[in-house]
C-alpha cells in the first residue's frame, strides 16, 4: 500500500542530534503552542529554527505550523489575537482549528475496559467521544494544509 501520511511525534528541541537530523528529513512541522509564558517562547524558539532551516535550503522540509493546543475557553481571544499577529510578522503560519483542553485525553486510563476508547494507534476514537474535541476539524485543516 501506499503510504501518504507519516506522524511522528517529536521532542521540541534543536539540542539533540537525533531530533535535528530526523526534523531535517520532515516535509512539514506542526509545533503545538498553548497560551502560557514558558511554552510559548520555547516552542517560538524552536519553530523560529525550523523556519531558518527551511528559509536557508539546509533542509527538504517545507513547511512549519503552529497548533494552539490546550485552549481554555475561558481564556480571552486576545491574548491569541496577539500571538497570531507576531507569529503573521515573523511568517510562521498557523493551524486555524484550536484544540480546545479537555479532561477527556487525561480520564481514560482510569476508565472500566467496558467504556469506549478514545486514543488508540489502531481504532478510531469512539464518535461521541469527539464531540467538542475539535479533532475532525484539525484532521481536514491538515489534509488541506498538505494538499491531500
């Protein structure tokens, strides 16, 4: 079968050879960000790298994104307003889906065998459990975003 589609979830550092050498191999990078001091810099940090990777040749990758994850919506859409703006002036794209926190990735592992499952490398999630993750919209953005 043909493969279209490679997930790999990998530590956001430059500081460790095998990172560098397997992000340089990417086509394309999303760099998860939430709303707090500490993530935002560092993931800004890393994704300024990638950009400068891609910008330079030094790599086949071809495109870098960033992902608003863990989205309290109670948090005002300022301070993302904001973000999206530099991120615009710094020509760092980002994912429009927001994923929203919910308690529903963290309860599993203390739910009965009888319940249905919600993250699993090979079932699909459990169509009720999906509601208001924002997940289905996040999947057809990304499939817009690689031309599939």
């Amino acid at each position: 079968d043909d493969i279209d589609i490679v997930f790999f979830d990998l530590p956001g550092t430059v500081n460790n050879r095998g990172v560098v050498t397997v992000a340089n191999c990417m086509d394309m990078i999303v760099v998860p960000i939430s709303a707090d001091k500490v993530v935002l810099e560092s993931s800004l940090a890393y994704a300024l790298k990638l950009q400068e990777w891609l910008t330079t040749g030094k790599s086949q990758l071809k495109g870098v994104h960033m992902l608003w994850n863990m989205v309290d919506a109670r948090e005002k859409t300022e301070l993302y307003e904001r973000y999206e703006k530099l991120f615009d002036e710094l020509g760092l794209p980002s994912m429009s889906t927001k994923v929203p926190d919910t308690k529903k990735y963290r309860r599993e592992g203390s739910e009965t065998l009888e319940r249905a499952v919600f993250r699993s490398t090979i079932m699909p999630p459990d169509k009720a459990l999906l509601k208001g993750t924002r997940l289905q919209e996040l999947a057809e953005e990304f499939l817009k975003v690689v031309n599939l």
